[in-house]
C-alpha cells in the first residue's frame, strides 16, 4: 500500500512538473508572436535598392547558352 501512495505521488509531481514546462513553452511561444506580430519584414527598400521581379526575356537559344554555360 506504501509502495502505491508513493507511486501516484511521484506520477502526481511529474504531471504538474509537464503541465508547468508546457504552459511555460506556451507562453514563450505567445511572447515571441507578440514581439514579432507588427513587425514588417517587406517595407519598401531605401538608397540604391534594385528591383527585381520582373526577368529579362530571353530567346530560347540564349537560355540555353546561359544554361549551358552557368549551369543554371
């Protein structure tokens, strides 16, 4: 009956020992999504920023150049 008592105890610490990491982690999680939730990663770039979305047009025979050259 001892050896019981002792076991749901130790089993009774180890579930409040899970639940205070998890809500730990939880909180972290929530802390660091407040940190970075109005942070904006794609203002407009300033001084001499090039744009670069908008690809050049190539002949078929010159993309293959260039991949055969660049290995692209």
């Amino acid at each position: 009956m001892r050896g019981l008592l002792t076991y749901t105890k130790d089993v009774i610490k180890l579930f409040f020992l899970f639940i205070l990491c998890t809500s730990l982690f939880y909180f972290g999680l929530q802390a660091i999504h407040q940190e970075y939730e109005n942070y904006h990663r794609y203002d407009p770039p300033e001084g001499n920023a090039v744009k670069v979305d908008k690809q050049v047009r190539y002949e078929w025979i010159d993309r293959i150049s260039i991949f055969f050259r660049l290995g692209e």
